[in-house]
C-alpha cells in the first residue's frame, strides 16, 4: 500500500503480509500460506474483515474467533470474483456478523450502522490550537485541499483551486501520496472551506464534522463515488459508526 507509513503515526501492533495469490490460497494448499499461518498465530478472538474478502475465502472457516465483516458502499460484482480455476462467490454463512458502515443497496443482506469516523466531535482540537499547530492566523480563512485518489490525481486538484490562494484564503495542503497531515480530522476546526475526495473517510467526516466542502470525485474500481455524493447530503448522524461497532463487538 502507497499508505502503509500511515501506520508510524500511532502506537499499534501490525504485520505487513505481502499478497498471496489465488494459488497459494486456495482450498487445498491454504495451510502454507503465510495469511494462514499468521492469523493463525494471533489467535483472535475478534476477526475484523474489512472488505478484502476474497484472500480468506477458502480458509476463514478454519480460523479461530468469530468473524465480522465489514463494507462500504460497492458494487454487486464486488462479491463475485472470477477466477480462472473456479469463481468464488461470497458467503454470508462464514461471517457472525455483516455489517455496511455507510448507507447503500447491496446484492448482501447487511445490519447497516453509521460511518465509521476517525475521531468523535469532542476529541479533535478546537479552532485557536489547530490554528497554532498549523501556523496559520485567525484573520482569514483557511482553506483545507486534503486529496488522494490515485497517483497525480492531488496535483491536478491543486491546479484546479489555486486560484483560492488569489482570494484571501489561508491554504493548507495533504496528500497521503507524500508524508500528508495524518489524521487531518484532527485538525478540521481550523477550516472554513475542505476540498477533498469523494472517498469514503474524507467524504464521511466532513458530514459528520458539518464542514463547508467541494468534493471531487475520482475513479474507482467496484465503487460509485457519486451514489455516495447522492446519499450523503441527506445522511446525517450524531453517533459515529465507531461507537455503534465497539457495541456489537462487545455483545457479540
């Protein structure tokens, strides 16, 4: 992942797995692969899919733990893959829970709950010490351009809103491509304006968050960018999705 440094910025244990294919994982000769043998290992009592779950197909069921999976808003092919061997197709019966974490029509039966957002209202800086930490004054207002989509995509969205920096606007820029302010919740006090992707965490917080926004959207693989921007103005919410998974979790 172009975003695997992200993980620096906090105190939490990893592992990195390199991708595994379809041969090394499917239904025989699992056992060897190193997906396997490290969940293995950890030994969950919890295990969190989020999206990705064509890679444990063949083998969750011989994990231990109970399963959770997680999506966003995609695509009905997304749950269908065709590979040449054999297509797999998913299966809800592997999951104890499955759950959507934005509001979407899917080909899956899901139990939806609010998106999940970085930070809760009361735990990002309020307006004058992310001012400071910005460097920026409290005479104007600031614009935030926070993009990623893929690579170049940040570059041509600058070009596209320079002219803000001609019209009194304090700018701040950051692109995961490139060391970018990690998380940028953290300091959304201090915008006025945020231009940002139609993804799914910089689009989610800034309804949560009520920011003033231009959200341009990008191409993305299994995923509509603009069913979201239909469903999201309409969509507001109090409890982040954060919240309401941590109580599933804990019953479950």
């Amino acid at each position: 992942s172009p975003f695997a440094t992200l993980k620096n910025n906090f105190d939490i244990n990893h592992v990195f797995i390199n991708p595994e294919s379809e041969i090394k994982l499917n239904s025989t000769d699992f056992r060897d692969s190193k997906l396997f043998k490290t969940i293995s290992d950890i030994n969950p009592d919890i295990l969190i899919v989020d999206l990705l779950w064509f890679p444990l197909h063949h083998l969750i069921d011989k994990l231990p733990g109970k399963k959770i999976f997680l999506s966003r808003q995609v695509s009905d092919n997304f749950f269908s893959i065709p590979l040449e061997e054999k297509p797999i197709q998913f299966n809800p019966q592997q999951y104890n829970k499955i759950i959507s974490i934005e509001p979407f029509q899917s080909c899956i039966e899901m139990e939806q709950i609010n998106p999940i957002i970085f930070r809760n209202k009361n735990e990002i800086m309020d307006k004058k010490t992310a001012l400071n930490k910005l460097g920026l004054s409290n005479d104007k207002p600031v614009c935030l351009i926070a993009y990623n989509g893929h690579p170049g995509d940040f570059q041509h969205v600058k070009k596209i809103y320079s002219y803000l920096e001609d019209e009194d606007y304090q700018m701040v820029y950051s692109t995961n491509y490139d060391d970018g302010i990690f998380p940028i919740v953290d300091y959304f006090n201090a915008f006025d304006l945020i231009i940002c992707g139609a993804g799914y965490n910089a689009f989610w917080e800034t309804i949560y968050f009520s920011k003033e926004a231009i959200i341009v959207p990008t191409h993305v693989r299994f995923e509509d960018p603009q069913i979201r921007m239909e469903i999201g103005p309409d969509f507001t919410f109090q409890e982040n999705g954060a919240d309401q998974l941590v109580d599933i979790i804990l019953n479950l």
